[in-house]
C-alpha cells in the first residue's frame, strides 16, 4: 500500500528572513507549534528533537536535517513516539518546509509524507495548518 502526503501553504505578511528565523529559533518555534521545544544545531546532518507535554503526557519526537538551505528549504526526518509505532527508519516521516518570496511578503509551505491512509492524511492537513495559522499571526503581530 502506497503511503499518503500533505502539502499545506500559508502567505505570511513578513519577510522571508522574518520567517526563516521562526522555523529555526527554539523559542519562536514553541509560540507556534502547540508548545513545542526544539533542539537542534540546524546543521545538515544533525538531530533535531522536539519535546513537550501533549493532553497531560510527556513526548520527545525526534528526527535529522536531511538538508538545509537559509531563508528557502529545512528538510528534516520526524519520528513520534506517541505514534505507538516502532522507531525504526520505515516509520519516520519526510517533513519539508520550504519558504518563497511573494510580492512583499513570504508563502511557506510544509509537505509530510509517510501517512498511512486518509484519515491520517486529514489530521495532518489540520495540525500543518493551525501550525501555519499560528506562525502567521506571530510574525504579522511582532
């Protein structure tokens, strides 16, 4: 069976600089992703953790840069462990965030693979897309 993808755009009132940064600064990342702390050096390579509480219970998700490129593309892998799956490579998810220039501000858009079916695939739509929301009202307030 063929693994499902999400693909989910958001135009941003504010520079690509401005929206790069929120996707590689631990602390604007845990204003837009549900609480989140991120760790990671954002060197091509390396780990990148996400860690947190979730409905009253601790996680730590994980994953690695797979390629980096300033102010356009942070390719990274993504494991949940709440997931209730094995963490093993087949289970680890492409998670793309790609940012553009547009007129005066920015389109950012965030593709995940690996969804196992539809429903899945209509949960992921969501959460990218109260992710994007967020971020969007964090950079266009500031």
């Amino acid at each position: 069976m063929n693994k499902l993808s999400v693909l989910v755009k958001q135009e941003i009132n504010a520079p690509v600089s401005k929206v790069w940064q929120a996707l590689t600064d631990p602390a604007q990342i845990k204003q837009y992703l549900f609480g989140t702390n991120a760790s990671s050096d954002w060197k091509k390579g390396s780990p990148i953790t996400y860690s947190g509480e979730w409905n009253g219970k601790a996680y730590t998700d994980k994953g690695t840069i797979i390629e980096i490129i300033p102010d356009r593309l942070l390719h990274t892998t993504y494991f949940s462990g709440m997931s209730g799956k094995e963490d093993k490579p087949e289970n680890y998810a492409n998670v793309i965030y790609r940012v553009e220039p547009h007129g005066t501000g920015t389109i950012v858009s965030v593709e995940q693979d690996n969804i196992d079916n539809e429903e899945g695939q209509e949960h992921m739509k969501q959460n990218w897309g109260m992710v994007l929301d967020s971020m969007k009202k964090l950079l266009e307030a500031s």
